[in-house]
C-alpha cells in the first residue's frame, strides 16, 4: 500500500498557534449547495428536470443563497469520458432558475471542457453565478472565461481544485491570477478529500492574506473529514463554503449542507439558512432520489488516501467490473501516476496495464 | 545526401521553441529540404542564436528576410495566429508555399496520413492543432471501415509543455480539434477535452479516442476496425516514431443519449523524438514532424515540375 501512498503536503499544526482548531470568528457566511452539480457525479448525470425542480425548490425554501446546477464536470461536461446528462444541462439549469426565488443559481465551468460558447448559453438559460474551476496550478488558462463573464455583468467565482497538491503560497499565487482576471471569490477546492484540516485551514489563510476577493472552501468526505475540514476553513476565515444534501457528491460526497447548517448554527455563524428545513429536503427529497449513499467505504478512503479526484470512483467501478480489475488498485495507480482531475481516461488504461500485468503473471 | 541541386530550399518563421525543434529536424534528415533560412523577430533570441551555430543563414527581419530570397519556396510558420494572417497574405502573394503551425487557419487542415494528397499543392496548409493531428488519424482510421456518428478526444499533456498561445486560447484548442475530428476524422460530431497535467517529471502526452459507430452493436466488424487502427498507427510511426497505441480498442456497448450503442475507445501515446523539445512534449513534437512531412511531400511534388497543375 506504501506504494499509492499520496507524497502532499503534510503541514503539520503550529504548537503556538492551531488556528484550524479555533473558533470561527462569527463572520457572515455564504454556503453553496451543489447537490445539483456534485451530485451529478454519483448520479451518474441522470438528474431529470422533475428532481431538479424538486430539489431547487427545497433549497430555496431553506434559504440556500446559491444553487449550483451543471453536469458534474461542468458546462459542457456531458460526454463519453465523464458521462452523458440524460437531460441537457441547460434545460436544468432554465427549470433551477424558474424555481430557485430569491436563491442565485450558478454553474461550474472548466475550461478545456467547457467553452465560451456554453457559457453563454448558461446564462442565457439563467445561471447567475459562473465557477471557472482549473487545476490548482494552472489558473492561467481561465482568463477568457473570467474575461467573459466580467463582461457580461456576472459574479465569478474560481475554484482551485485538487489543492492538496500544492502548499498555500503556491495556491495564493494562483489565486491571485484569477483575482487579476476578475474573480469576485476563489475557492480552495480539495477535490480528492485528501486534506486534514489543518492543511486545509494553512490554504485559506493564505488565501485570505493575499486577496482582495473572498475566499472559499469545497470538501470531499473520504477522509470522514468534511465537515471538520470546512470548519477549519472558516476558523481561518472562509467566508464561503459548499455543502451537498446528504452529502450527495462524488467520492465520500461532500459536507452534508443539512450537517453543516446545524453545525455553524452552534458555532454562531450567521448563515440564513433553516436547519430544519434543510434537514426535511435531505431526508424526504434528495434521500429518496440517490441510488447510493456516498460514504468513506473502501474505495472512497483510497481515494482520499491516495490523492486521486473523487470522481474517479464510478469510473473506478464501471472499469474495473468490465476488465475484471479491482477498483482499489485502479485508484491507487492513478494516484501513483499523478493523475489530475479530469483524467477519467487513465482509468481505462491503467485498467488495461493491470488486467495485462495479471494475464501475464497467472 | 542529394546536393543543392535537387533540394527545395525553406525557411523557418519563429525562433521560438517549435521553429528550433523544426530546424533540428530538418537539419537531421536526409530529404529534399534544405533549411536555408530561420527567420524571428527578436535578434537576441536563443533559437536564432542556435541556427547561427549549426550554420544556417539568419534574419531578424522576420517575414521581410523571407521575401526578400525568392528561392525560399515552402516556409514554416511558427509564430502566432496573428502574425501568421499577415504572413498568409504576403506568402500567397510572392507565391510562397505556407505550412502553418499556428491557430490562424488560412488554408486547409491538413492530417498528413488522411488527406495530404488533396493538399499537395495548395499554397497554404493549417496543422490544425496538436491534438488534431494525434486523434484525427484515429477517427479516420475507424472510419473508414464503420462511418462514425460521433467523436470525442480527450488529450492530456504536461503542464510545462502548454505555452502561453495555447494558455490563453484554450477555447480555440477545443473548437478547432473538434472541427478537425469532424471535416476530416469524418464523424458527424466531434468534441474534444484537454488537461493539462503538472505532474514532475513531465508525463508524456497521451490521448483517447472514444468513437461511436453508426453500426449496432451487432454489426460492428471490430476485427476490422482493429486492423484499420493498427494500419493507421504504422503510417503515422513513419514520422512520428513515438506514436503508439497503449493497447488494442476496447469495445463496449454502452448507452448514450438513451440507447445502446457500440463504443470504440482507443488509448494512445505521444513521444517526441527529442530532437530539440524533450520526448515528454509529444504534443509538440506531433506539430513539427507533421510539418515536415507535409513539406517533404510538397518538396517532391515541386521537384517533380507539377506546380499549379
């Protein structure tokens, strides 16, 4: 296992001073819900326009400020590398905007995958909020897409994924290209639930000591520790974070929103939202639509473990059943390659390598 | 090696990067061109600096030192989409052959193993883009034994290997590539995804090809569709040595947009030949051996007395 054992950045807490075990501060914060958008993954994409009405609606009710709804790997996303929508993503995001009320709704875009051209198109459908999400490094092939947005009157959020790759002084760097090309918030994102939470709380710290713009934090549970890591976050002064219903996303999902509103209502965080409510939409709207729970079980823990995008592990699945591969040893030999989001394609090869390797040996 | 006599002579516009891997290229082969000329506009530039010491002729004086040599009959053009609009016009006008490296799609697409015949004599060729040129000859290899309805190519290259152009313009990379995979890979719908990967040491360029065949599962001849795979992989190892597939198609069905159908999915590597750009950065060096081998064909083709015919 050594092996697939993932080399990030093993901040450890300073003695003096554990921020990430402070506190939040009380400050005001905004929470995203991405079930329509995190969700698509352990959907496989197969929201329908009924379950997005459904769902929105709840949300909205609850006083969610913003919606997020696209395919799971964004505008544009719906393809044979990471899956077909069932339904067209604009016509999702037209049904979210008819019902979100006084909720923002917002889609995730990834260049390389999306294009200008669907970002107009989500606009017109009715997405206010744009997240132009790059790997953690390469923020530099995002300045069209923030260009364009700017242009158009609409609030852009980056999103830095997979940032458990790199330490904070890397990420504010990268964060700060985004800033200069009109980012009104850029988001630590830990895509592969791979940070403990002080590594999360040194990312945003140092976010929050060189930008201009807020600051935000997305978790993933294959740890166990998304909510624990968003709390972090906020003690270092995240004044965004994302959460799913019944942490419905890929991998282990991500930070219950439902979890999370009961949690920042006992720390004294102002967030408007109504924790029953939300309680009520977890249980009785989005329970009963998921095909699974998603949970730190044994492929989910890899893929923590190994640093891998959490994403990876439907495809994990459906490759690894098809070629007669365990799923584990897929997800670890991704993390061995260094594999990136968006990669779902070394899944199949490196399948293909493993399945040769064992016709060989046997 | 043939003497002057029967060799065309080139010229290389752009000191950058590529215009360097395409002199050491041209420098190390044996074929009908000869680099006469590298052409930038910076005349501190390393790659001019390194033309000097291999013995080839240079100009800061960027497209005019080209014009100026009436002799120079195909040129490279490794600069940037906007200079190259310019360039296209100048070239076409002194009746100079352009073989364009850059986004600015003046002339034709070309793809040397699928549609270099019909370009022999056009006057300006486009590369369309690197992951153009490593998945197109993949989708024209399957089909044109199971016409496809749809293609998708997924192209992953290091970070380090992606330059500012590329950084700035990565929409461009997507609408271009697929509109390759389209006019000449022949699908009815292409659609293409990058990544760049930052991984240390640099990974070498890979791709994916997932085809859908118009034919039902059923019918699907895959022995045949393999065949044509491999056929098309040894034309392209003529001159992109580092070309492979990683394995045999995989054949699946699987249901998209509501029904089953047959999907071809083909893993494949890109190696350079590390003439001057390092073996990782396949996606570059994919660029510069198709220029020259579109420009070697064209070569004999002038040599041959069949201009303008």
């Amino acid at each position: 296992m050594s092996a697939g054992r993932a080399d990030h950045g093993r901040g450890e807490p300073t003695p003096d001073q554990p921020a990430w075990l402070a506190a939040p501060s009380g400050q005001p914060v905004r929470v995203t819900d991405t079930t329509l958008r995190d969700g698509s993954h352990a959907m496989a994409h197969q929201f329908t326009a009924e379950q997005v009405r459904q769902v929105v609606a709840a949300l909205s009710a609850a006083g969610v400020p913003v919606i997020e709804v696209s395919h799971g790997d964004g505008l544009g996303g719906s393809s044979l590398q990471y899956g077909h929508s069932l339904v067209d993503e604009m016509r999702l995001i037209a049904t979210a905007r008819e019902h979100a009320g006084a909720s923002k709704v917002a889609s995730l875009m990834i260049p390389g995958i999306g294009t200008r051209r669907e970002l107009r198109e989500a606009i017109e459908a009715g997405m206010q909020v744009v997240r132009i999400a790059t790997l953690c490094t390469e923020a530099d092939i995002s300045e069209q897409h923030f260009g364009m947005a700017r242009e158009l009157g609409l609030e852009a959020v980056g999103f830095l994924m997979m940032a458990h790759m790199r330490d904070g002084d890397v990420l504010a760097e990268q964060a700060l290209l985004m800033q200069s090309y009109g980012a009104n918030a850029v988001y630590v994102v830990d895509s592969a639930g791979a940070m403990l939470p002080w590594q999360a709380a040194e990312r945003v710290a140092a976010l929050k000591a060189a930008l201009d713009v807020e600051v935000g934090f997305h978790g993933h549970n294959n740890l166990g520790l998304a909510i624990g890591n968003t709390l972090a976050a906020l003690a270092a002064g995240a004044d965004q974070v994302d959460g799913t219903l019944r942490g419905f996303g890929a991998g282990a999902g991500n930070a219950a929103t439902e979890v999370l509103a009961a949690v920042l209502d006992r720390a004294g965080m102002q967030t408007g939202l109504d924790v029953f409510a939300l309680l009520d939409a977890a249980e009785f709207v989005v329970a009963p639509l998921m095909p699974f729970q998603p949970l730190p079980d044994r492929d989910g823990v890899t893929i923590g473990y190994a640093g891998v995008y959490s994403t990876f592990l439907l495809h994990a699945r459906r490759i690894g059943k098809q070629l007669g591969v365990d799923p584990q040893e897929i997800l670890i030999e991704l993390g061995r390659r260094k594999a990136v989001a968006g990669q779902e394609d070394w899944a199949l090869d490196v399948a293909l390598e493993l399945a040769a390797a064992k016709a060989v040996s046997s | 090696m043939s003497d002057a006599r029967s060799r065309v002579k080139v010229a290389i516009l752009g000191s950058g990067n590529i215009g360097t891997d395409l002199l050491y290229k041209l420098l190390r082969r044996e074929g009908p061109l000869m680099p006469a000329l590298m052409a930038g506009i910076d005349p501190a530039s390393e790659g001019l600096a390194r033309a000097r010491e291999l013995g080839v002729e240079t100009s800061a004086d960027g497209i005019d030192a080209v014009l100026e040599d009436p002799e120079l009959r195909i040129v490279f053009d490794a600069t940037s989409a906007k200079a190259h609009v310019r360039h296209a016009q100048l070239l076409a006008a002194a009746g100079r052959m352009a073989i364009d490296l850059t986004p600015a799609a003046r002339g034709p697409y070309v793809v040397p193993p699928v549609n270099l015949d019909e370009h022999v004599s056009e006057p300006n060729v486009n590369l369309i883009t690197c992951g153009g040129q490593a998945t197109i000859p993949v989708a024209y290899a399957i089909h044109r034994v199971a016409p496809l309805d749809y293609v998708e190519m997924v192209s992953t290259v290091s970070s380090v290997s992606a330059g500012p152009g590329t950084r700035q313009n990565i929409d461009e990379f997507t609408f271009t590539t697929a509109q390759g995979l389209e006019s000449i890979g022949g699908a009815k719908r292409g659609k293409a995804i990058i990544v760049l990967n930052p991984a240390d040491p640099p990974i070498i360029m890979t791709n994916t090809v997932f085809a859908v065949p118009r034919a039902a599962p059923d019918e699907l001849d895959e022995p045949a569709v393999t065949r044509s795979l491999r056929e098309m992989e040894a034309s392209v190892q003529r001159y992109v040595p580092g070309y492979r597939l990683k394995s045999d198609p995989v054949f699946e069905r699987r249901l998209v947009e509501g029904r089953e159908r047959a999907v071809v999915s083909v893993p494949l590597e890109v190696a350079g030949a590390g003439d001057y750009l390092p073996r990782y950065a396949g996606n570059l060096d994919i660029m510069t051996a198709s220029a020259v081998r579109v420009a070697e064909v064209k070569a004999h083709h002038l040599m041959n007395g069949q201009v303008g015919a």
